[in-house]
C-alpha cells in the first residue's frame, strides 16, 4: 500500500521507529534490484546497504552511466533471494519512505516475484510527492550520488528538514 502525500505527516515520521527510507539501484527501467540501502529515517543510522547479484541480467548502458555500478563490481554479491529475509525484516511494520516510492516498490515486487518470494506488504511513502507537496514544485534534485546508501542519506531526517 502506497499512502498518498496528503496523508503523509512530516512529524510522525521522525517518530523512533516508524519509518526507513530505501533506495535501489538498479540494471534498467524496469529491470533487476542490484544494489540496496536502507536507513532509519529517524537517527540516520544504516540498515542495509548492499549489492545484489543480478543474476546475469544485463546493466543496461544508461543506468550504469547514472549509477556507475558495473558487473565486475557485482561479482561475489549475494542474490535478491539471500538478501530479501532481512530487507523484509527491516521494513516490516514501518513506513518505507523512498523519493520515488511507486518504482521502489514495482522493483523490489517483481524481484520478489522473479525469485517466486511473497510480494512485499509494507506501507510505502513518496518523498517526492511529500516534497513537491511541502515546497509547492514539481520535483528536486535529490543529490545522492544515484548511489542507493547516498540517495537514501540525502532524505535523512536531517537533510529532509533543509528541503
């Protein structure tokens, strides 16, 4: 389930414990999770970051040139299926927040259904709407690097609050 902006309360998700921000990376638009991170939106602290086997799915050339993740870099990383337990565990019961939650979580449940795991139930908010909801634009930059753990580290609770 994705709450809608209007229903997201800044407030309420610095409250210890109820919200992570993710962030993935991926091979393409509609392709392969390869990299994860996860932290507590409140305390910035890191949860997950991690690499993910893709399996031998191809980087498509216009994601590795934002990402600058390469298969060599993957190499020895585990798969969606091995790392999927815990992301599961971290995210479970809390508001994932991610700036593009809508691809965030169509990545991560195909994945899911790729590797025939249960879809995720997590509740999921959209920074980015919060964002263009708050500061009355239609998006901004992020700044992360397109990295997942910088992505993820510049929707912290602390950078939030300078948005």
């Amino acid at each position: 389930m994705t709450v809608s902006a209007p229903q997201l309360d800044p407030a309420e998700l610095l409250t210890p414990g109820t919200a992570v921000i993710l962030d993935t990376e991926t091979t393409d638009l509609g392709g392969r999770v390869i990299e994860v991170a996860v932290i507590d939106a409140t305390t910035g602290a890191t949860l997950i970051d991690t690499l993910v086997d893709p399996q031998g799915a191809p980087i498509h050339p216009d994601a590795a040139a934002k990402h600058h993740i390469d298969a060599d870099e993957l190499a020895g990383a585990p798969t969606f299926a091995q790392i999927w337990p815990e992301l599961d565990r971290t995210c479970r019961g809390r508001i994932v927040l991610a700036w593009n939650a809508p691809f965030d979580q169509a990545e991560i449940t195909a994945d899911c259904i790729r590797e025939h795991l249960p879809a995720p139930t997590w509740t999921w908010g959209c920074l980015m709407r919060l964002d263009a909801r708050i500061h009355h634009t239609r998006w901004q930059r992020l700044g992360g690097g397109h990295r997942a753990l910088g992505d993820s580290n510049a929707l912290s609770s602390s950078n939030l609050a300078k948005r």
